[in-house]
C-alpha cells in the first residue's frame, strides 16, 4: 500500500467486511420468518397467527426509529457527528445477544388466563425486529460513507441475509418425515348384520410433530454466529486503517477522524495533523470536491433532486415496504398454507432466497431510472394482490387440488419479493447519488418502517380482531374416531 490506497488484498478484505455487515443487517428477522412455517409445525401456540403478532413488536420498535432520528437532529451540531455509528455498535450487540436467547427459548411456554403463549419467544422476536429496523436506518446513513461502488457490495451481503437462512431452512426440510397424522393402531371389528357377520379393519390415528433434519436450536444457533459476525465487522470495518481508506470523502470530515465511534469519545481538541487535513478539505469547493470524490464515470456523478422527485422516492419506499411487510407478512400463513403445509413450508424460504436475488441482480446493471422503480412496483403489487385474494378465499383457495394452483401461489410470492425488492434497489440507488445521500437514505428507510408500522396494525385487527382469514391448516386434522375399511 503506497500514499494511503489499499492493496488488492486489502480491497478483497474490506470488501468482504462489507458482505459479511450487510448480510448480518437483515439476518434474523429474514432468518425467524423462514423458519416460521417450521416452529408452527412443531406446535407453536399461536400457529399461523404467528406471522401476525410478530408484526405488532415492530411497531413498537418503530418507536426506537423515531428516538434514533430525534438523535440524528439534536446531535447535528455536537461533536457527535455521526450518531449511527454508536447506534450500530449497541443494536448488533443487542442482536447477538437477543438471538442467542432464541436458542434456548424459542419453545418455552407461559400460560396467560389459561391459554398457552410463546412469551419469551416473542420478547425475544420484539428485540430481534427493533434491531432491524434501526439496523436498516443506520445501515442507511452508513452507506454514505462508503465510496459508491462498495453499495453494491453492501447490498449483495444484505441479499445474502435472506438468501443464507433460506437456504438452511430448505436443507432442514430435506430430512425426516413431514407426516403429521399417523396410525396409532389397528384392530379388527366384527359386525352381525342378520345371519352373517361383517368383518372390518379399522385404524385410530394420532397427531404427531413432522421431523426435520434438525431442529429449530441448530437453526437459531446459526443465526447467533452470523449475528456476531456482523458485529465483528463493523468493528473492523469501522476501526481498520485499511477499511477507513475505502471511505468517500466527507464534508464533515469523518474519513479522516481517528476516533471510530463517530466523535462519541473524540475530544473536543482536534489533533493538529487531523486539524490541517479538515483545513484542507473544507477549502476544497464543494463541486470539486464532488468531482474529486467520485471516479470519472457517470455512474457514479451525484445529481440534484427536485423536490417532487424526492417525494415521489420517498412513497415508493412507503408503499413498497409497506405491501412487502406490513400487508404480505402477516397473511403469509393463511395464503401459502392453503395448499397444504409442504407448500407453506417450502414457499416461506425461497420467497426470501428469490426475494433477495433481486439486489445482486440489480447489481448487474444498476440503472438510475425512474421507470425501473415504478414498472417494478407495479408488477410487484400485481403479485401481491394475487396473494392478498387468495389469504381472504382461505381455507378454500382457486385450484386448491391442482398443481397449477400450487405453481401460481408460488410465482406470486415469489414475484412480489423480486419485483418489490428490485424497485427498493432502484431508488435506492437514486437517493445513494444525490448530493444529500446519507439523509435521504436514513429519511427514506424511515418513512418506508412507518408504513410497515401503519398498514401492520391494520393487518392485525384484520387478522386477530376481525377475523377475515381463516387458516386452512385449522380445518385439517386427524380423524377422532377410528376409520374402518371392509376387509
């Protein structure tokens, strides 16, 4: 390394750190909701309610997103200048501890007014969802820092952490028996029926638990080690000589600060060689400062946005988020399930594995366009209607006993996370090169949680209070008394 530019290998590594935070950014929530169609065969209490209350702990995490951005204001003119970094210090703290938890008590029972609940399950989910949604705003406002073509990178590692646990959920379905009504034991019954005698062979059946390849425990213990991991390279990322050269030249001077806590514990007397460096920075004029930031390539330009265009981006991240989250997470159960729990099973994980695809596959060819953010929306929305209609006919579903039911109800899912998602990296990408990025990014996520926060509670009382769908799984179960066949 030479007059302060990484070597290939030190690029290589950063680039790495940068998978491995972002993959840890969305790791756990993606992570519980693909292992929920498991923990809900296994007799979680709530059964498919589940997804549903589930949702309400992020509405109140929603609270701490609001405390974070009430931070960001009053810490504008401290010597905290960049208040998300201490943020993400404490949240993936949090989160490794509160998945660590998960795999002790994703099980444990407490019996309120006679009824069993998943208390310590869902105090547990309450912690892990605060910290993606805070995660995902800090996260926002971190990607400022990074030079433009790490975003790339970045989103590839929180593709990644949907991509990582669904594909152990499909490996934890590979194995055992997912029967769940098994005989319990055969007799013969003999009936007289006026001179002669019928003979008949009858079964009594019994409910069982399906068996996996492994248990939620082992699931839960990968999400703790991919939690760490993601608090480990933030520290890295944030302390490492080699990371902080990648960073992109600010005008509050972060790049060149010592202290990686983003002025937490900085003094407030500035070192005399940090000082000669923010000199020189802030006499730099602001667009050639641009220009120099930035390689000559113009993909990477930033670009003013009018007002209209950032309130246009800013609904798209509302409603987009909105749908995917507040509306499809919580009937995910009562739609997919309809065609038989194989079906729900198997759908839960790859909507999350395809729905992730989507950033990587941005990646390929980002395009700075607006007709991309809306054409995608739209034939996300187009999807998740289809999803939403079959939730509402539950228990009795279009094509309920044909395959091409099952085909379309996957294709929907699975549409509504590719299509949603991409129009998420696209305006992203918009909001990452304007000349207000790191604002925009950490509004934008906000605005996107508060409508996840909105549409969840409406979804609830829909769900819980109201009771508009009905679980197909609650209408299949064991014969009570013996089933008899002629012998």
């Amino acid at each position: 390394m030479e007059d302060g530019i990484n070597s290939q290998v030190e690029r290589s590594f950063v680039i790495l750190l940068v998978i491995i935070f972002g993959s840890g950014s969305c790791m756990t929530m993606s992570g519980v909701w693909s292992e929920i169609p498991v923990l809900v065969a296994l007799g979680l209490p709530e059964k498919n309610r589940i997804t549903s209350y589930i949702m309400i702990p992020l509405v109140c995490g929603f609270v701490v997103v609001v405390a974070f951005l009430i931070c960001i204001k009053f810490l504008e003119s401290t010597r905290v200048y960049r208040p998300e970094i201490s943020f993400i210090y404490v949240i993936t703290f949090i989160g490794t501890i509160a998945t660590f938890l998960l795999i002790f008590f994703w099980d444990s029972r407490t019996y309120l007014s006679g009824q069993p609940h998943s208390v310590a399950f869902m105090i547990n989910i309450f912690f892990v969802l605060t910290v993606d949604m805070i995660l995902g705003n800090t996260s926002s406002g971190y990607k400022s820092l990074l030079k433009p073509e790490y975003l790339n990178w970045l989103l590839l590692g929180q593709g990644m952490s949907s991509i990582l646990p669904g594909c152990v959920v499909l490996i934890q379905y590979a194995g055992g028996s997912k029967e769940t009504c098994v005989a319990n034991f055969t007799f013969m019954n003999e009936t007289v029926v006026g001179n002669s005698s019928l003979s008949y062979s009858c079964t009594s059946w019994r409910e069982v638990a399906p068996e996996f390849l492994f248990g939620p425990k082992i699931f839960f213990a990968f999400l703790f080690a991919m939690m760490l991991s993601c608090h480990i390279s933030f520290i890295c990322l944030n302390n490492l000589p080699c990371a902080r050269r990648e960073y992109a030249p600010q005008r509050d001077g972060h790049h060149l600060k010592k202290d990686g806590c983003g002025g937490l514990f900085q003094s407030r007397d500035t070192s005399s060689g940090e000082m000669d460096e923010l000199v020189v920075l802030t006499q730099i004029p602001e667009s050639e400062g641009i220009a120099r930031s930035r390689p000559n390539n113009g993909d990477f330009m930033e670009r003013e946005l009018t007002n209209w265009q950032v309130a246009f981006l800013y609904a798209m991240s509302i409603i987009n988020m909105g749908i995917l989250y507040g509306i499809l997470s919580p009937i995910q159960g009562y739609s997919a399930s309809a065609y038989g729990s194989q079906t729900y099973g198997l759908l839960t994980p790859l909507r999350e594995i395809t729905g992730a695809l989507a950033f990587p596959l941005f990646q390929l060819k980002p395009i700075y366009s607006y007709k991309v953010v809306v054409w995608t929306f739209l034939l996300g929305s187009i999807s998740s209607l289809y999803c939403i209609i079959v939730a509402a006919m539950s228990p009795y579903p279009p094509f309920s006993e044909l395959i091409i039911g099952k085909v379309l109800i996957v294709v929907a899912w699975i549409g509504a996370g590719v299509f949603h998602n991409y129009s998420r990296a696209s305006y992203a990408w918009i909001l990452r090169h304007s000349p207000d990025n790191r604002k925009h990014l950490i509004y934008s996520s906000a605005l996107g949680q508060l409508g996840v926060s909105v549409l969840t509670i409406f979804m609830f009382l829909l769900v819980n209070v109201f009771n508009v769908f009905e679980a197909y799984d609650d209408q299949k179960q064991c014969p009570i008394q013996p089933t008899c066949t002629r012998s």
